[in-house]
C-alpha cells in the first residue's frame, strides 16, 4: 500500500513502514504497516487480500506490539518516524481487507476488544489491486474516528 490516507483520511501518506519487525520476549513477528496520523499518533494497520479467521487478532497482537515499544519510546529512539514527536496516545488499529472477504467471525471477535484498543474495520473495494477505495468501515462502540461522506459507517453491538 503506498497511500494509506485512502484508508483513512487521518493517516500521514507519506509516512508509513512496511513490513517492520517486531519483538515480544522471544517471539518475532513482521508489522505490516505501522503508520502515524497527521496529528503524530501512531496506527497499525493489518491487512488481509483473502477471508481469514485471524484478522482481527493478528492484528491485536500488532497492536499490543506497538504499543509495547511505543511506550519505552522504542520508534524514535530506533530512528522511525524522525522530526516527528510522537502522541503519548495509544495506538490506533485498522483492520483492512475486501468487504466480500472479511469473514463472518470478525464482528464477534471485535465485541471482545477492550475499549482502549481503538479498532476500526476497513472494507474496501474487490479491486483493490486497481486502486483502493473504502466501501465501508465499522467502529466499536464509543470511539469517535469521522467518516468521510462517502463511507457507510456501522457500529457494532
């Protein structure tokens, strides 16, 4: 992905790692786009070009990794994002795959997130590879990212 504002207006384009490792005690796994918004906040979003039952803890466990070095002060520290002070927010998570690919599971899964892990479901377009446009997006309850007028937004229960 080369322009994550596509996902979210929010996102910095021009500012985004691909494919960063990540390490947990002993266990290593790759970042697929850790990112920050506009206003230095730092995201993660995971995606997914086929159905698939982890989405949304694959992408928890991201998370809860860059959250992890995010508050020992690990990405600037380790040279990413330079010249940007980074928000002592936590992160935020955008899980992203085909809206007709996004399997049936994921909405309970999501029920189960704690509030402080600010997750929003991104649907995008079955022709992504064509350019990528967001068909729709789902938030949990209680969080407060805008939509652009083109999205259609759902909140789940």
């Amino acid at each position: 992905m080369r322009d994550v504002s596509t996902i979210d207006e929010h996102l910095d384009h021009g500012c985004l790692y691909s494919q960063v490792p990540a390490f947990s005690a002993s266990d290593r796994a790759m970042l697929d786009v850790p990112t920050i918004t506009r206003a230095n906040r730092l995201a993660v979003v995971e995606l997914k070009a086929d159905e698939d039952i982890h989405l949304p803890l694959q992408g928890l466990d991201y998370w809860s990794r860059v959250e992890w070095h995010h508050a020992r002060g690990e990405f600037q520290q380790f040279g990413y994002f330079p010249g940007r002070e980074l928000s002592p927010a936590d992160p935020l998570l955008f899980l992203v795959a085909p809206t007709l690919h996004i399997h049936p599971a994921t909405d309970t899964v999501l029920h189960y997130f704690a509030p402080e892990t600010d997750c929003t479901l991104v649907g995008i377009d079955e022709r992504w590879r064509d350019g990528v446009r967001v068909i729709l997006r789902k938030r949990a309850k209680g969080q407060s990212l805008p939509l652009r007028h083109t999205d259609t937004e759902e909140v789940l229960p």
